[in-house]
C-alpha cells in the first residue's frame, strides 16, 4: 500500500469526505461551516473529456454554506503526494468548477510530502492582466500536514488530527503509543462512529504504521479494537446489513436492504476505494434484484 500514491490519493479523499467538519474545524478555524454535498459523479459526468485524467485522482468537489450565508461554495480540494507546483492544476480545474456550477470556487491544495521545506510552494496563479491591475492572481489555500507535530496532533480531541498524527512530523514520538491513543479514542467514540469510519481508521494505520503487525494486534486486542470490520465485504455486509434492517422495517420490503447495499457501494466508488471494475461486478446483481422487485 505505502508504494501506491493512487491508494493514498482515495485514502485522504476517504479521510475527508468522513470527517467534513472536523477537517474544516482544524484548518480553518475561523470559518463557520454549515450544510454541505459532495458533487463529484455529478462533476465528472457533465465534463466526459476530463474522465480519463482524474480517474484515480483525489478532486473533490462540493457545495457548502459559509459563515451562516445561504450563498453556495464550490469546494475544490486537490492532494499532492509530492513537492510539485500544483498552480497551473488548480487555476485549470477551479474553471472548470466555475463552469458546472457558475458559483465561487474555494480550492486547497494538501501537501503530504516528506520533503522539508526550505521555500513555500506557491499559493497563487497569475491567469490575467488589464492597465489598472497589472497582473491578476487567482489564490488558493495550501495546507502542509508535515508542518504539524505528531505529538500535538494526538493530543487534540478531533479523531482526524489523531489520525493526521501518522503522517505529521513524528519526531520526538513512540510510534506505538500513537496507534495506541487512535484506537483508544476510537474505542471510546465507537457508538458514535459509522462503519465507514472505522473502516477507515483501520486502512489508515495500515498504510501509515510504523510498528510491526504483532505490535499492532496486540494493541487492538488491549483497547478491544480487535473486532471491527477489517474489510470492505464486511464493510458492505454489515452497512447493508443494518440499513435494510432499518429501512426493510419502515417499509416492509426488500427494497430498503438492496438499495442500502447499493448506497454503499457507490460511496465505495465514489471514494475510489473499490475500482469501477469492481463496483460495476458488486452492483450488477443488486440492480437486477431491485429491478424484479419493482416489476
């Protein structure tokens, strides 16, 4: 997983779209955020051309209220595994946002690099000129996860900068006592916490542990973690599981357990955890169920 810039593309896209407002809370303290959607399937489909070049990207795209407004923000959120200037990428794709949604586009570039920064990387693209203004800058937000200190992130009550721990400069930390506090505060929020979340939690230490897989058994089953789904059949076997059980009994049919399945698949695909190949193979089948019920 850790040779794999595409897994932790949709890992952090997964990170973001899980914990919204605690993301939002952390980097942006002084905006108040309030409803919010993702739009992505509806982005990707309007522009067929740009399907290809963000396949297996992380570009999430939403509509959100800010600071109480009824107005409407597109969100363009764009993560960098490496120290590249990304400028030029998110002038390109701002536009494009604009174009879907003729609305004002607020874009933020995450940087998870391991590269020490001597010089910042730019924050802004020069894509104008007129007389009076000379040149015209379209600006954006960089965020620097390794710019933060593991020890302080750990520390706060927000699961993801406990989770954002693994990935911030660790210097000074016992690797172990940090997947040992995110377990503890997950086993302490479990009632709160989606299946989807705590699927994440578990693919996110997977792929940013720095302790051997003995160690990290034997702090699960010390926090009583050992327990929770571990993988995306049982991710869905159990969301579909407990969606149809709620919706079957509303309704008193089937349909509420199929199209709870399919729910969570398409949030599978949509957060590039399962591949199109897989979700289409996934799918298939619960639509021709769906299909014969309602005929």
């Amino acid at each position: 997983m850790k040779n794999n810039p595409k897994t932790h593309d949709a890992l952090f896209k997964w990170l973001i779209t899980s914990f919204t407002e605690e993301f939002f809370a952390h980097y942006f303290p002084e905006i108040e955020i309030g409803q919010y959607r993702f739009i992505d399937k509806e982005f990707i489909s309007k522009y067929e051309a740009l399907k290809e070049s963000l396949k297996g990207d992380l570009f999430l795209v939403m509509e959100i209220e800010i600071d109480g407004q009824l107005r409407e923000t597109v969100i363009q959120i764009e993560h960098q595994s490496q120290k590249e200037d990304m400028s030029k990428r998110v002038f390109k794709y701002a536009c494009y946002a604009w174009l879907l949604k003729e609305k004002p586009v607020w874009s933020i570039v995450i940087y998870t690099d391991e590269a020490v920064w001597r010089k910042q990387m730019p924050d802004s693209f020069w894509f104008g000129f007129d007389r009076v203004h000379k040149k015209q800058l379209y600006y954006f937000d960089v965020i620097k996860v390794k710019a933060e200190k593991s020890a302080d992130l750990i520390k706060k009550h927000s699961l993801m900068c406990k989770l954002l721990a693994l990935k911030a400069d660790d210097k000074g930390t016992d690797p172990e006592k940090l997947i040992y506090e995110i377990y503890l505060a997950a086993d302490q929020m479990k009632d709160k916490l989606t299946n989807d979340q705590l699927l994440l939690i578990e693919q996110w230490i997977n792929a940013y542990k720095k302790v051997p897989d003995k160690a990290l058994e034997s702090i699960k089953k010390e926090v009583k973690m050992d327990m929770i789904a571990t993988t995306i059949s049982e991710h869905i076997f159990l969301e579909g599981k407990n969606k149809g059980r709620s919706e079957g009994k509303a309704e008193g049919k089937t349909e509420g357990k199929i199209e709870g399945k399919i729910e969570i698949l398409e949030n599978l695909f949509l957060q590039k955890i399962l591949t199109r190949e897989q979700f289409e193979k996934a799918i298939e089948p619960l639509r021709q169920q769906l299909k014969e019920l309602m005929e």
